[in-house]
C-alpha cells in the first residue's frame, strides 16, 4: 500500500483561548474506500509526536506508518472495509498549521506567536476535516495515548458524529506524574540556549535539548522488564551501555524529524486536557455522549497505568453507556498499544464489525 | 544535637581503575560515643546526593541532617547506645576528593580529569576512615538507594570488618531502567553549554542542565500515588501546575549545593556496579560474607522496586547467611526510606539490639 499526504486548507479556525488562527492546513492520509453511504469512515488520532503518515508505504519516503501492524487489508482497522483517515494535529510540524508554519501577516515562522492549542481545539480541526471529506458521521475514533485522549474528546464534543470510540492506553486527564515528565522534556528544551525563546527557524535548533527531552519520553513508552529483556546491562562499548547509545540513538534521530515548539505546544495541550475540569465529574462529561466504547490498557504501562482507563470505565457505566473493556497483558509498557497487536486487532476487529452492524 | 562536620586527609588511596589518588580528603561526621571496646560504631552510607551531615544540626548553616529522624537519641540508630559516623563518598562535593577538588600537580581543580571511582574505592576510603578512627570491627553499616550498595560492597570486600549490614531501597546492580534515567542526568548536564567538557570552576556552571537533571531525578523518587496526593492537578499560577514549579524549584535549588561533575561521576560508579559481574552470581559474590542482614524495600518504589531486594536475599539465603527481609508499605515510592521511619526505625533498632547482644 502505497501511500500520500494530502493538504486541506481552512479560511479560518476558533480556538479554545479566544484567538482565531487564520489560515489553517491540515495534513492527512486515507486508506481504504468510503462507501456511497459514507458510513463506514474511522478517524485515527496520533499520539504525540506521531503524524498522519498510520499506515501503509510513503510514496517519497518509503517509511512505513506508525501504525501500519493495525491498519491495512484484513487487519485490525481492516482497509477491505472501512475507508480509514488520519490527520497531523493542530500545533504539529507534519504539515499541520504549527509553531514552525509562516504566520502570513509577518512573513516569519510563528514560533511562540503560535496561539496556544487545546485538545479540543485539535479535535475541531479533525471535525472540519472530516465534514471537507463529506462525512456526516464517523463509525468510529480511536488512538492510543494522546490520541485516546481525542478520541474521548470526540465522543463529548461531537456525540452525533461518532457511532463508536476506541482509547487505548489514554487518560481522561493527566496525572502530576504525567505532566511532570512532559515538564522536564520541556525545561530541557527551553534549558538549550539554542532554542532562544523559540526564535530558531533557519537557525541551529535546540537538538541537544530536544534530544534529552526525547530521551526521558522514551524510558517512560518502555517497561523495566522490556528494558531488561532488551538491553540487560549488555555494554555498546567499554564506556557505555547499550541502553544508553540506544536512548543517544533514539534522541537524536527524533531531532531531524520533530519541532521543539511543537513537543512544548503539544505536550501543554495534553497536560491541561482535563474531562472533569468544566463538568465536575467524568460522569458528567459523559452526559451527552451517545457512542458505544471499547477500552483497552496495558498491564505493564506505568505511564498510563490501567486505573486511568478504569476511571473512564466506571464513569461510562455510571451512565448507560455501551462499554467494553480490555487490560491486555503486555510487558512492552506504553509502547504496548504500537507493538503488542495480536489480541488489541482482534479486538477492534471484532467491536467494528458488530458496530458497523448495529450502527452504521 | 549540635554537629560540625571533620575532615581526614591520608597521603594516597589505590583506584580500581588503576590510578592512585593523592592526597585524598574524607569528609565526615560522628554522632554518639565509641564505646571502651570500640564495638559500638555503625557506618551511615548515603545516597546519591546526600553527605556526611547524616544527622543533627549543623552549627554553621543550621541545616537538619539528611537522615536525622533515623539518627539521634532514642531513634533507630540510637546515639545513647551506638558511635554512629557518615563520611561523604568519594567523588563527592561535599567536602570529600571529587571532580570539584583541587589537583596539587595543576593547582587547578580536577573536574574531568578526576579519575573514575567505583563503588568499592568510595567503600576503601570509609575503610581507612574507619581504621583512622580506631575501629577495627563496625558493628553494622547501613544505607539506602546507592548507600545500600555501598553496605553489600563492605560486607563483600571486608567480611571481617562488618557485623551486620542494613541495605535499604537498593540492588546489587543497576537495571537498564537505572541506567537510562542516570543517563539522561548526564546527558542534560553535558548538553548545557555551561558544562564546557567540566571545566566550568570559577565560571557560570551549568546550571540548568543540572537542574533538568535532579527534576527527572525526584519524579523517580516518589510514587505516582504520592505525586496525586502532594500536587494533584493544582495550578501554581495560571501558567503552570504545582507540580511543575515544585520541580523547578527543587532542581534549581539543587544547583547551589551540588557540583554538576560529581553528578556524572557518582552516577556513573552506581551505574558500573555489579556484584554478580566478576563473580558469575549474586550467590558467589556473597561467598565469603560473614556479616548478619536485614533488607529493607518498599511497596511503592518503583526506581528500585522489591524483586531486586529479594534477589540480594533469596543469594544470601542460598548461602545460608543470618538474613531478615521486610518490605514495609508506604505510598511515597524510593523516597520512603529517608520519610517512612517508624517502621524502618523499629525494625533498625531491634535488628541492631540483637546484633550488639550477640555479635558486638
């Protein structure tokens, strides 16, 4: 399957703070075929530093998408039926409007200009999107971690629009853990003098700082056991360890294809998304919602540990709500919801088909 | 308890890496009386960042001891009954040889041109410390998180010179978890500019590395559950969360009592340890260990979770060694061993009564 990032360009988007960006890109990829009763259409939303490239060969790249084990012909997401969209989110820097994008009245990159960014505000755009590509209604909105955080967002936001969600590995708000880590990969991007206040397009970016950030993210996708089954304490050479040139390697890498301003817009965004703040309970986030659920957690995830996907689970039982859920075992921790996917497609194979039936 | 920390010089100590360091300078406190027999002194170890003022008040900056709701009259290590002593470790700045020392040869301090120091050379240097004051036979040596390495390492090195041993909060060897999370300390120390390969003495030291630094560094010491209970999702101000400015402030803070070389110098000996490395197994290393133990872990301490204290157990069980094992429960993660004390005083106070009765 080969594929291609496609462009759909907005006049202008509200945004939660009060500002209004204008204009407005999205990026994003579809696979699979809508049908003429545009029924069978299923929103993928990225984690965060991911992009709309899920699934299937890029045509310039040949990189293969992040969630190509998931989405395809006969998979968990299977393309034979379902005609499957996924876009690059608000504030990112795959070809969505972002703090690297030229702000048109200046001329320049917006850098910290950029107005700040809600995870509703990512999911608004995602709504323009889909209403651009003539859909009315989604079967379904899934992703794994931020991503499970909009697919929540959806249910509440747009609960007309979305027959079925699937978070996986997600929160319905972050914990202080949770947003202390997203804190130090900040500080340490902002601690690089070479970020300068975000003022470094065309200049040298902030790799050291970007790269340390990226580091600390990486320890918090894996598991100690994945990390002792992986690495042990197997030396790369005599002065270091093969865990730490894989976490320089990894780090590294992640500068060529990401912008700090955008890990700060981006993690900020997931740090301050908060279902109960404005409602008082999850319980009455919920009120509205009208999707049925699929819950799935990792047992070894200690970044978003199960208790998060529980606390959704009880909320949307409180309140009628059509919900399954699923711990599956896993010891690749966070990562689980990108590598471990035996049991997680059958499953969503499984509730699409009988949503796609009951629902569609 | 009013204390002032003491300094001994000795002309030379032998590395493990072949060097010899000279002179070398050990900073360190005692708390208590040595008994007529010289059988009643205990070894306090500290932890990563910790120092020689284990305990009391410090007469010049009035600072309360790192461990002093342990160490006192009546308190666990009770100093009516016992000689206690806390010397900071090599490699230290905190008044012992280390990176920030000046090196005779240059007249200029050491900062990367320090020799490497292990575990067991730190461990060397309390034995002629040790010896310095007297003592030929500790009745115990104690610590928690890297103090616990250092307490397996003198009942390995020096059977005969160790009564009991109280590892707590510890392993016999790092987990590439461990390592990752000390490499990205280093990794954000040298990204600083400041850092400029260690020579920064007399100069602006790299502050903000450092303090990226100890901000990953108190995430992994205390709980998810403890984080949700101290900060919760409460904001400091409108742009940040408590537990954001909690972080900065603490790594800040660090900054003005911490040298940013020791920092990659201690880690790195922690991270090198292994008892099972030249031995083949924890059980061989442990072959000529004469000393009686109490391992302590806690249920909520994930950075050096309970199956790597168990581990250290089930190899002293197997030789047949006088061992008792808690795992005591407390909510505040690796942190717990110097905030969790009634407990851990009570199981310290028993275990060292009967150890002096028998043993002493």
């Amino acid at each position: 399957m080969i594929t291609e990032t496609q462009l759909a360009r907005f006049d202008s988007i509200p945004l939660d703070g009060g500002m209004t960006l204008e204009p407005v890109q999205v990026a994003y990829e579809t696979y699979g075929e809508l049908n003429a009763a545009k029924s069978n259409a299923i929103l993928i939303l990225h984690a965060f530093s991911g992009d709309a490239h899920a699934a299937g060969t890029d045509q310039e790249s040949g990189g293969l998408g992040w969630w190509d084990n998931m989405i395809g012909p006969g998979k968990g997401f299977d393309t034979d039926k379902y005609f499957v969209i996924c876009s690059n989110v608000l504030s990112g820097c795959r070809g969505t409007s972002g703090p690297s994008s030229v702000n048109p009245a200046t001329g320049c990159p917006y850098g910290m200009t950029f107005p700040p960014v809600t995870i509703p505000d990512m999911v608004r755009l995602q709504k323009m999107l889909v209403n651009h590509l003539g859909i009315q209604r989604l079967l379904a909105v899934s992703g794994g971690s931020m991503g499970a955080m909009q697919a929540l967002e959806w249910a509440v936001a747009y609960p007309e629009s979305v027959a079925a969600a699937i978070p996986i590995a997600g929160t319905a708000r972050h914990s202080p853990q949770q947003i202390a880590f997203n804190e130090v990969g900040r500080q340490a991007i902002m601690a690089d003098p070479d970020w300068n206040e975000g003022n470094y397009y065309g200049k040298r970016p902030p790799a050291r700082g970007l790269a340390v950030a990226r580091m600390v993210g990486h320890i918090t996708y894996m598991s100690d056991q994945s990390m002792r089954e992986k690495f042990g304490r197997r030396l790369h050479d005599q002065n270091q360890f093969e865990v730490e040139s894989y976490l320089r390697y990894r780090g590294s890498q992640f500068v060529d294809r990401f912008d700090a301003n955008s890990y700060l817009y981006i993690t900020k965004a997931m740090d301050y998304y908060d279902l109960t703040a404005e409602r008082n309970s999850l319980s009455s986030a919920f009120e509205n919602v009208k999707s049925r659920f699929l819950v799935i957690s990792f047992t070894s995830d200690w970044l978003y540990p199960s208790y998060q996907s529980l606390e959704i689970v009880r909320a949307l039982r409180g309140r009628n709500c059509d919900v399954a859920y699923c711990e599956l075992p896993s010891n690749y921790g966070h990562d689980a919801f990108l590598v471990t996917v035996a049991e997680q497609a059958e499953l969503v194979r499984g509730f699409l088909a009988s949503t796609f039936r009951e629902r569609a």
